[in-house]
C-alpha cells in the first residue's frame, strides 16, 4: 500500500516539475520574443485556476474575471521579472492575482465612490442672477411689510412666517376671525400695490 503511495506521489512531483519546466520556458519565450503562443498556453493553463482560486475568497465571479484578466496582462508585461530562483512560476503568479485582489479590496475599502451623475446636468442651486433677484424681491417684501399697517402686518406675520391658522391668530390677539380676514385681505391688498408700483 505505501509502495503505491510512494509512487504516485513520485509520479505527481514528476508531473509537476515537467509543467514548472515548461511554465518557465513558456515565461521565457513571453519575456524575451514577447510570444503570444507562450502566453496563450499559459493563460489557458492559469485563468481557470486563478478564477477558481480568487472565488474562493467570497469574490463575485464578475470581479474574479477582472482580476484574471489583470493578472494575466501582469504576467504579460512583467515576464521579464520572474526570477526562477525566488520560486516557481505557478506561485509568481498566483502571487500577482493574490496581490491584485488585495489591492482592489483595500481602493473600495478606503476609497468610497460616490455617484456624480451627468457633470453637464444643470445644478439646483440658484445660480448668480438668480440669487440676486430673490435678495432684492426679499428686500422689496421687508419694504413693503414695513409700509403696512402695523394690525395688518402682525396677522400677515404669524400666518407665514408663524404658520397660524386664523383661528389661532384671531385667539391669540383677542379679534374676531372675521377681523382677522379682512385684515389678512387689506394687508395682500397692499402687498400687491406696493410690490407692483414700487409705491
């Protein structure tokens, strides 16, 4: 029985290092005839187990496609860098796809999105004019609130600014509603004059 063992397990290191030789011949090819042939064979090898391995870490399939495709372009660009000697290509770029997926972590973590929508769309702020037109529209109404009579103006002024019904308005000064209206009536009257004309 550990005869058997023994030799597949001599047969798996054997398997294993004719594909790290090939791996590195492969690597070699990429770095110095950037041969795309080398690097087709060595995606086909790496990006399954890459997607495999990147979702097992609770990564969407969606972000686990990104992040072999931007470990195999790596793996492309930086072929020139592997070094046999700190270790084995597959462990150079599984480590490139364990490095890339931290940092997309750590960038969403740290660094939140916000949504800006269309920069073109028109803001809802007043805009320059605008905001001069309403101050002096606001300074016309304090004018003109100052030109009615005071009864008229205290109504006019707990029912807006207050927001009083008339019925409270009419308790609280001690006035029947009816006087409460017609005041109401008189100071909108000379509201509108006075806003109108200027006068």
């Amino acid at each position: 029985m550990y005869a058997v063992m023994e030799l597949a397990d001599k047969r798996k290191d054997e398997e294993k290092q004719r594909l790290e030789a090939l791996f590195r011949s492969l690597i070699m090819r990429v770095a110095q005839n950037r041969d795309r042939q080398a690097f087709a064979q060595l995606f086909d090898h790496f990006a399954p187990r890459l997607k495999s391995f990147i979702m097992r870490k609770n990564t969407s399939a969606e972000l686990a496609e990104d992040l072999v495709q931007e470990a195999m372009i790596a793996v492309w660009t930086k072929a020139a860098l592997y070094e046999p000697s700190k270790g084995s290509v597959t462990t150079w770029v599984f480590t490139i796809a364990r490095n890339l997926r931290i940092d997309r972590i750590r960038r969403d973590v740290h660094m939140p999105t916000t949504e800006l929508g269309d920069y073109d769309e028109p803001s809802e702020a007043p805009e320059g004019e605008e905001l001069l037109g309403r101050k002096q529209e606001d300074g016309l109404v304090a004018r003109a609130l100052q030109a009615i009579p005071e009864e008229q103006r205290q109504i006019l002024v707990l029912s807006f600014v207050e927001d009083m019904p008339q019925s409270e308005i009419a308790s609280r000064l001690s006035i029947p509603l009816g006087t409460v209206k017609s005041r109401m009536r008189l100071a909108y009257g000379h509201l509108r004059r006075i806003l109108e004309t200027g006068l």
